[in-house]
C-alpha cells in the first residue's frame, strides 16, 4: 500500500492564502463598493457650498440733540446742540455735531461744530458703553468789564456798574478736538437716553485757549429711524 502525504495545518493555511491571492475576481468587490461611494461623494460636497450670499450691513439713522455742562471763560456754562449720522452694524456711528454758548452770555460767545465718530465698546441694544470724539473748527469771544483806571471790574459786566464800565472782547477762531466716552440705556426701540464725559481741546488762532477748553458733561436722547 502506497502512503499519502500528511496535511499539516500550516501547510492548509499557505495554500488556501495562495488561492484566494491568485483568483482573478477576489480585489474586484472591494474596488467595485469603492467606486460608486467615491462618485456619490463629489456631488454631496459640490453641494454642500451653495451660491455665496452677500448679507446687508444694518443701519439706521440717529438724531440726537444734546445739552454741554462746561466751563467758559472761567464760568459754569451751557451750550445746546446736537449730533445727526449714520449707525452701521449697532456699533459704528458716524455723523456731524454743532453746539452753542447759550449761558452765560454776558463773559463769552461760543460755537464749534465738526465731525463726530462713536464705537460701541460693550453692551447690546439695551444698555451699551461707547467712545469717541468730535473734531472740528469753532469761534468764541470772551469779555472782561474794565474801570476808567484800567482795572477789571466785577459783574455784571454790561453797562455801567459801581464806578466800572465798558466790557471789551477778544475774539479767537480755533481748532477743537473732544474725545468722550459715554453710556446708553434703552428707553424703547426708538429711543435712548445717554450721558457722556469730555475733554475740549483747542488751538486757537489769536488764544487764549485756557478760557474756552475744559471738562464737559453732555446729556441728551438719541431717535433711531
């Protein structure tokens, strides 16, 4: 009797590897799944972009009319005015502002006017924290009461007062520059109360400028339409 071979399972092992490697259609079902997930993904990303859109930038129109607790020619004073522009976003504002002396008007006269940039630095549409500043050109006349003999007198500086007359005035065109920061609170959709903190800067043409710079106080309320 001839003897067969003997099987080891290592020997099953490398031939079956062997069989599966050399038939013709073993790689061809996973190239085959492949293939169609590849082509069916392009057009999901080729989607996924979309047209590009461009979004509006909100804006607004803001009035606001103002009133400046200062100081002028060495006395507490008033001056009235306003700021009108554009608010872009909820944040920017740009815009133009004038004001003018209104008390005391027996020391000095005063008007500037220029143009006017806010940020909003914190807050939301309800309670907001802003900075920004004035620049621009103004001119103010400043009067000081005089006596026969030279001297100043006290006031009132109109007219004839106590042995003192006459009041002469000095007259200066000048440069302003009026950083501020302020604060804003909602008091409905279309309105919102503010107040604000300033520096008046100037350079005069003629001087002096010490009698119309100073610290200056401003409240208002701002109409969004």
């Amino acid at each position: 009797m001839i003897g067969l071979p003997r099987i080891t399972p290592t020997a099953a092992a490398s031939a079956l590897g062997l069989v599966l490697l050399l038939a013709p259609g073993s790689a061809r079902p996973a190239a085959a799944q492949s293939a169609p997930a590849s082509e069916h993904a392009a057009p999901v990303s080729a989607q996924s972009q979309g047209p590009l859109v461009l979004q509006p930038i909100p804006h607004a129109v803001i009035f606001t009319p103002d009133v400046k607790v200062t100081t002028v020619n060495g006395r507490t004073s008033t001056l009235i005015g306003g700021s009108v522009g554009v608010e872009m976003d909820n944040r920017f504002f740009l815009g133009g502002a004038a004001y003018g002396l209104v008390a005391p008007l027996d020391t000095a006269n005063m008007f500037y006017a220029g143009l006017l940039t806010r940020y909003r630095i914190v807050g939301d549409d309800h309670v907001q924290i802003s900075a920004g500043g004035l620049i621009g050109f103004g001119e103010a006349s400043t009067y000081a009461s005089f006596a026969p003999n030279g001297g100043y007198a006290p006031t009132p500086h109109h007219g004839y007062y106590g042995g003192y007359y006459g009041y002469p005035y000095y007259w200066n065109g000048f440069f302003v520059a009026e950083p501020e920061v302020s604060a804003g609170v909602s008091l409905s959709r279309a309105a919102r109360l503010t107040v604000g903190a300033s520096y008046r800067a100037t350079a005069g043409y003629y001087g002096p400028e010490s009698e119309i710079n100073g610290f200056t106080g401003t409240f208002g309320v701002q109409f969004k339409f």
